[in-house]
C-alpha cells in the first residue's frame, strides 16, 4: 500500500481517484507546521499540497519513503525544488486544470472593458440611472490580438471566433499549419498593436516578455484599442499604459494581475475610471479548483505505479553509468540551448542535435532535454528536463537526434541545429580539457568561445577597420569588451565577430552598431 498525505483542504472530489485507488491510503490533514510534518513525513510516499504549505528541504529530508511531491495547482514556489531532486523526489504540477477557467475570465473582462460593465454597476447601485455614459463597442467583426498562442491563448481564439471576432496570434513558437488550424493569422508583437482593436496576453513572465508591452507599442496602437491581462504582471508596462490610456490612446484596460500583488494602495490602476481590476481570479472556479486536483492525482498515481507522467517540474533519477558519463555536458547543452533560441526570429519547425565521438556509446536522453529546455526557456515559463520534451511536442516541434563517430578534431561534439521556414542556424560545442565548455561553431564558422555572460554576435562583411569601428562604438558608450573572436569562411566575404563584455549592451547602442557600414546585424545575448 502506497500512503499519500493531502494537505490544505484539496477538495475530496479532486481526489477521489486516490481514494477508489487500491494501494493508495490517504490522509488529509491541514495547517500542520514544519515541525509537525517532518515528524509524520515518513510515513508517506507521496505529499499533496496547493499554496499554503511549504515544502522545505527539511520536510523532504525526513521524507525516506517521499517519491513525489505534487502541487494542486501551477506555480510551485513554495517547493523546494533542487532539494526534491537531490533526493530523487518528482515533483509535479498542474498546468492544464485551470486553463478554461482563465479563458472564460478573459472573455469576462474583455466584455466589461468593452461595455463599462462595472463602472455602470457602481453608478446605478449608487442611485444614478446613466444611460449616455456607457455606451460601449460590440466584439462582432473586432479585431482581437492574443500574445501566446498556448493552451489558453488557443482557447480564448476559439472563443473569439464563435463572438465574430478576427484574430492575430503572436508566439514564438506557432507555425503557419497550426495557425490555419486554429483559424488566426499570424502576426508579430508590434503588427498586432497596431491592427488591433482588443489585445489579449497569454504568455508566461520571462526576460524576453517582460514590458512586452511599453511605450514603443502604445504608440503603434489605434486609437481606442482596449488591453487584456489575465497572464502575469509584468508583460504589460502598468506606467506606460496608464499614460497610453490619459493620452487617448487607449479606451481601458482589465487586469486580473499586477507586477507586485497585492498592489499598492495608491496603485494607479485602483481608481482609474476606464480600468477594472480583480484580484488574481484566473483560477478561481470551482471546477478549476477540482481539475487541478484530479490532475495531480493522476500523475502520483502514474509515478508511484512507476508509470510514464508528464507534468513534472524537476528531474527524474538518471542511472548512475549514464549521470557519469553526461553530467559534464548538462550545463554546455542547456547553454547550446540558450545561444541558439536567442538568434531565431521566426518559428521553430525542427531541431536536430548530433552526438560525435564517445557520447555516441551512452544513452543521450537527458542530455536532449536539457538543449530542447534552453531552447524553450528562452519563450516559456517553467520549463525544465522532465517537461522540455512534452512541451516541444505540443508545440509541433519537430527533435531529431543523429549519432556519428567521428567528431572532427574532438574527442566529443554536441551540434545543434534550429529551422525556421526562414533560415537554418547551427551551434557545436564541446569540453576542452583544463578550459572547460567551449563554443567551437556558429552556423560555417568555427570559434573558440567561453559560452558564459553578456555576448554579443555580431554579422559583417569582412573589411578593414569593421574591428575597431565597432570597439569605438562601445568604449564610447560605456561597454568594456572583454574577449573577441572573429570567424570568416575567405577573406572579404561574410563574417561573424564574438564579444564578450562586462555588462548588458543597451538596445540603443545595438541600434547604432547595426547601422555601421558592412555591419549586418548584431544580437545581444545572455547566457
């Protein structure tokens, strides 16, 4: 018998698959402290909590017979997350139960920005029957933009369609197929703020989206466009919009979330008469509530039985002969990763990594997913070596993996390749001895790079004085270059040049060194 211990009121519906299973027993207990757990904690393989407990490295410790932690809900910031897998505990989440409830929240604030559904409500409750001020705009024949075409960016496009609305989708990693399939057009960030009528976000907070959303856009916007945030704060820039909206720019705007919850009390937002607000409500539904917990149970059940899961957030346990012969090459693949999925702009159809030399004779899996993670973690939230693989599957992208023997002048060689319908980009690496991870080729030219720091890439066509035009530039603007290299194929054709420098490159001066003669573009990378 497997025995399983629920915590925080996870409603007894939501696991009603624990209780029919049986090997399972299950306890439910609530509000019990550190102490309390790590004295009980022993006794069970398998811990179920939401947000109110959290699970230490201590409790986890104390855990000898703990398998898997799971998290009745998304975010598992209250999970120690490298202590669970030190230890070899799966930790899993539910990303998928609550993605109706935050599609139907959406359409809830898109319609009471679109009619002033609660401003009307406070006057009339108030005693004022005002019929002239709320006169609002119909969703039929809008155009809708949705920033993160995921599952519940894809369900608010379904929706939208059904209302008459057109529909733009952005994200990075929807192709034109899947876009026919859903019935959206493609469009870029800035494309869509300037077509549409109503913009929706449905990404995750990272650096690449953080103020997605800013000045630049508002200005692009139609006058009269309405925004929509039930994602993450942060993906939209809460001073620039407010301006935007004084400004006439914008009609309103509803959010569910804020960049620091709860917000202030003098937040902008709270009494801005076109900005309705809600207290983080994107899963608060009864059957939200219950999904979540029936899709964690599921998984427990899944991995105690020692059956395949999905919804992990950590790494499972690897055999210690092949940990041995890969966990040197963990962080060069992920950097691989990382490099690469910031040098594409367009989709990604296909990735294909290939093994050289003696990484041919091990079982590579795990070292695939930490190159497909940094590849994805450049766009999404919450990616990791369990999920990497699942993630890239659901998005239609393609991952070949090919073995050679040979490996050219190393004993070992990690090549990646990413395609796009545009362009092609390759990336190998390997460990040198006594200099550690190396880059060693970018795309036809090879290099011997530190994948480390601020970087940026530079492409140029080979001629006198590129070198010091570009050194100049950034002495000048206050960026120390602490390495170069420079790659050509012959001399005075196409060329690629490598700087490392002591901090962030601003995106102003990336703008001037693209304008230099024979400089062709140039890309500031974080690895």
């Amino acid at each position: 018998m497997y025995k399983v211990l629920v915590m925080d009121g996870i409603s007894d519906m939501g696991i009603q698959l624990l209780y029919d299973a049986p090997d399972v027993e299950v306890d439910k207990k609530n509000g019990l402290s550190e102490d309390e757990l790590v004295a009980i904690i022993a006794d069970y393989d398998a811990l179920l909590v939401r947000s109110a407990t959290k699970v230490t490295e201590r409790i986890m410790g104390a855990g000898s017979k703990l398998k898997v932690v799971g998290r009745a809900g998304v975010g598992v910031d209250n999970i120690d997350l490298e202590a669970a897998t030190k230890r070899g505990i799966v930790v899993i989440n539910a990303p998928d139960g609550n993605t109706i409830a935050t599609c139907e929240l959406t359409f809830a604030m898109m319609m009471s920005v679109a009619r002033m559904i609660p401003q009307a409500y406070k006057k009339t409750v108030g005693g004022e029957w005002d019929r002239k001020t709320f006169v609002g705009v119909e969703l039929r024949n809008k155009v809708l933009g949705v920033l993160g075409m995921g599952r519940i960016g894809s369900e608010v496009a379904k929706r939208a369609k059904a209302f008459g609305m057109e529909v733009i989708g952005y994200d990075p990693f929807l192709t034109e197929e899947r876009a026919e399939k859903l019935g959206v057009k493609l469009g870029s960030v800035n494309e869509i703020c300037a077509a549409a009528d109503f913009i929706t976000v449905h990404t995750p907070l990272t650096n690449e989206t953080r103020h997605m959303i800013s000045r630049p856009q508002f200005e692009l916007m139609k006058k009269g466009a309405r925004i929509i945030n039930c994602a993450r704060g942060g993906i939209i820039d809460e001073l620039a919009l407010v301006e935007a909206i004084d400004a006439g720019i914008v009609a309103g705007a509803a959010f569910d979330v804020f960049e620091k919850e709860p917000p202030a009390a003098d937040h902008p937002f709270l009494n801005h008469p076109k900005i309705v607000v809600t207290p983080h409500l994107g899963a608060s539904t009864v059957e939200a509530q219950e999904n979540v917990a029936i899709d964690v149970s599921e998984e427990v059940l899944h991995i105690l039985r020692d059956q395949p899961f999905k919804n992990a957030v950590n790494m499972p346990p690897v055999p210690a002969n092949v940990l041995h012969a890969l966990q040197p090459y963990f962080n060069l693949g992920e950097k691989l990763g990382v490099f690469l999925g910031q040098t594409i702009d367009g989709p990604v159809s296909e990735i294909v990594v290939n093994y050289s030399g003696d990484l041919t004779d091990v079982d590579t899996t795990p070292l695939t997913r930490y190159i497909v993670k940094g590849i994805l973690a450049n766009q999404l939230e919450g990616v990791n070596i369990v999920n990497a693989m699942h993630l890239a599957k659901t998005r239609g992208l393609n991952v070949v993996v090919q073995k050679s023997s040979a490996a050219k002048s190393f004993t070992n060689l990690v090549s990646v390749t990413l395609k796009t319908k545009q362009e092609e980009r390759v990336l190998a690496g390997t460990l040198l001895s006594g200099y550690g991870e190396r880059i060693v080729q970018i795309d036809q030219y090879p290099v011997d790079i530190a994948p480390s720091g601020h970087l940026l890439l530079i492409s140029h066509n080979d001629k006198p004085g590129i070198i010091g035009k570009v050194g100049t530039l950034l002495g000048d603007n206050g960026v120390n270059i602490a390495t170069m290299q420079v790659g050509r194929k012959v001399v005075g054709g196409s060329a690629i040049m490598v700087l490392t420098t002591d901090k962030e490159t601003p995106k102003e001066v990336l703008d001037r060194l693209i304008q230099l003669p024979e400089l062709t573009n140039a890309r500031e990378l974080t690895l």
